[in-house]
C-alpha cells in the first residue's frame, strides 16, 4: 500500500556513519530502508551509501537478494567471478542473488560507493522505462 504523498529529503548532514558489523573499516548511511520502500510503493530491501576505509573491506559473501553497487568516490577491488579485479569511481556491479562477492578499498583515501538491495522473485512482470509528464510552467517559474 502506497502512503508517501510527499517528497521527502534527508540531508547527507542529518545521517551518521554507522561501522557495518562483520567486515573491516565499512561503514553505512542507509538512504532508503525497506519501510520507505514500501511506503512509496516499489521492492526494495535497502539503499545504502557505504565508504570503505582505507585497508578496509566488505568480507566475501552473498545474499538472497540482487545487488548494484555504483562505486562514487575512489579505487576499489572487487571479487568478481573469482577473481580480484580492479575498478574506479563511475564503474557499477551488477551482483545476482547467491553470488560470492567483496569489495576492498584500493586507494590512499576512503571508497565510496551506492549499493542497492533488490528482492529476486521467480514471476515477476517485465519491467520497462519509465514515463515522464510535464505539468505546466506554475512549477517552473517560481525558479526565476
């Protein structure tokens, strides 16, 4: 059931970095929580931003759910496939459910990076690009 009826912000000063249990030097803001998610009306688990100290590593693991990671900020190795490859900020992972994966900081300064949680379901419609409505310009001059 939808009940967001408002656009809602949370401002990057209003979150604290929380340390992720389990892993080295990971720490969390959680952007979007399950709860939202359903308050707006589409499936997610999370929406994380994450910073990945230096020497620091997301442990090898895997979910039961997809997962995107879009790295923001710096150089990182990701366990792909089986094997440590190396990326920068502006590269994305694409992480099915049940797939062994680790990301470790690889720079002199903190990685940052966006990861997704996506629910993996067997029947599920197709999905397809969203549409965009323009409204008239009331909305558009209040910028000048």
């Amino acid at each position: 059931m939808i009940t967001a009826k408002e656009t809602s912000v949370i401002t990057a000063e209003s979150m604290t970095w929380e340390l992720m249990p389990n892993h080295i030097h990971l720490y969390h803001r959680e952007i979007v929580s399950a709860e939202q998610a359903d308050a707006m009306g589409f499936r997610t688990s999370s929406i994380l931003w994450e910073r990945i100290d230096v020497g620091g590593q997301v442990l090898p693991h895997y979910h039961d759910v997809a997962e995107i990671i879009h790295i923001t900020v710096g150089k990182v190795k990701l366990l792909c496939n089986g094997e440590w490859k190396s990326y920068k900020a502006g590269d994305t992972f694409h992480v099915p459910a049940g797939v062994v994966h680790s990301v470790a900081n690889d720079d002199v300064t903190a990685s940052e990076q966006i990861s997704i949680f996506l629910p993996v379901e067997e029947a599920v419609p197709p999905n397809s690009f969203f549409n965009t409505t323009l409204v008239d310009d009331v909305y558009s001059a209040k910028l000048k």
